[in-house]
C-alpha cells in the first residue's frame, strides 16, 4: 500500500497515511486538528520506494544467477 502525505489547511499539520489506490482521493482527517480539510501533497523529489536488505547491494543476484544475468 503507499504512503500519502497529507497536509491540513486549517492547522499546517503534514502526516502520512497509508491508502490504497483506490481511496487516496477519500476524505481523510487531521490528526491534531480533527479537522476534514487536509490535502494531498505531491512530495518534491523524495521517493516512496526503497529497496531493503543485505541481497540489494552485496552482489548476491549475481552470485545465484551468474554475472551474464541482465537486471
């Protein structure tokens, strides 16, 4: 599911809130306002994905599929 940020335009409050696709359009509520006006914010250059985990970064796809596998 991804990770909305919200920003309340009442308060100035941002927090995310995880949605799936289908709801992110759905009104939400603001945590420290209760307040029902919070807006979707497109986050600038930040990315909502990250790969986790030794097996990403220490050669081990190559080691289990060969170095000739294209990625």
């Amino acid at each position: 599911m991804p990770i909305y940020l919200y920003k309340c335009k009442d308060c100035g409050h941002e927090f995310e809130e995880m949605r799936i696709i289908a709801e992110r359009n759905e009104e939400t509520e603001c945590p420290e306002c209760q307040s029902k006006t919070p807006e979707r914010v497109v986050a600038g250059n930040q990315t909502m994905f990250a790969l986790k985990g030794d097996r990403w970064s220490n050669g081990e796809a190559r080691r289990r599929w060969g170095d000739d596998t294209t990625y």
